[in-house]
C-alpha cells in the first residue's frame, strides 16, 4: 500500500472527504496531507515490528525501513498494518491541535490495534543453553551457586 492509501483511509475515519465526490484531495485536506508523510516516518519504527515484513537487524544495528517524502510512496509493512493500525495513529496525530478528544480516541484505537497485531504474530519456541551450568563448582557452575535455596 501507498502513504495515499492509508491518508484516504485516516481523512474517512476522520470524516473530512468531499461529501459529494468522497474525494480525499481538497482544499481542507491539503494541510492534512503535506504533514502526513512526516507523521506517517514518526510512526513506521512503532509498527515496523509488528508487521509480517520485519526482519531483525544484522551485526547488533536496528532494523528500520525507509522514510517516505510522498503520498506516492510505498510502505513496506503488511496489509493489516496499513489499513487497520496506521490510518488510527495518523488520524490522531493530524487531529492534535483541532479536536483532542478525537485524536485521543484515534490514538487509543491505534494503541490497541497495533497490540493486537503484535500478538498475532506467529511465534516459536526455541532451546537456551544453560551457561551457568549447575551451580555446584565442581560441574563448572557458579561458586556457592548451590546454595540458591532460601529457608
């Protein structure tokens, strides 16, 4: 999806579209959409994670995707992350200064998707080796480690 696609859906959950055309390009969306790329760049490293396209970073560096600079460009997150968690966020943020009550309900809304998102990745389960051995010095462990047991 497009920076456009999730700005169309935030005006229309923010019910500011042309309410003849549905048109989201108009005069009184024109500021909504010259701070929407920026909004939308504060926002990618909160979701990035939660999205099926994240790929942990290489040599101890954060992964992070691209900035974008215009309603044209293309998000690199999943479907999901595009039209169910980054149109809450954005309509939250571009409503700050106008409407406080609304943007608070946007960005809870945004919160809470993006929780569930987090929880329906998938997961695994993966062995951790045991570097501290036993606890009894003799089998390599920790020095007084076998005394871990309060009484």
């Amino acid at each position: 999806m497009t920076v456009q696609d999730v700005f169309d859906i935030a005006i229309r959950l923010m019910d500011s579209q042309n309410e003849s055309t549905g048109s989201t390009n108009t005069t009184d969306t024109r500021e909504y959409a010259l701070r929407t790329p920026s909004l939308i760049n504060s926002l990618l490293d909160q979701v990035y994670q939660a999205s099926d396209t994240y790929t942990p970073g290489t040599n101890g560096l954060r992964s992070t995707l691209f900035s974008v600079s215009a309603l044209e460009d293309y998000l690199d997150l999943d479907d999901a992350i595009c039209r169910n968690v980054l149109p809450f966020g954005l309509a939250g943020l571009l409503l700050t200064e106008e409407n406080p009550t609304l943007a608070n309900f946007f960005w809870q809304t945004f919160l809470e998707n993006l929780r569930q998102a987090k929880s329906s990745l998938p997961s695994s389960i993966e062995s951790v080796e045991d570097v501290y051995g036993t606890g009894c010095p003799m089998d390599g462990g920790l020095e007084y480690g076998w005394f871990s047991r309060w009484g």
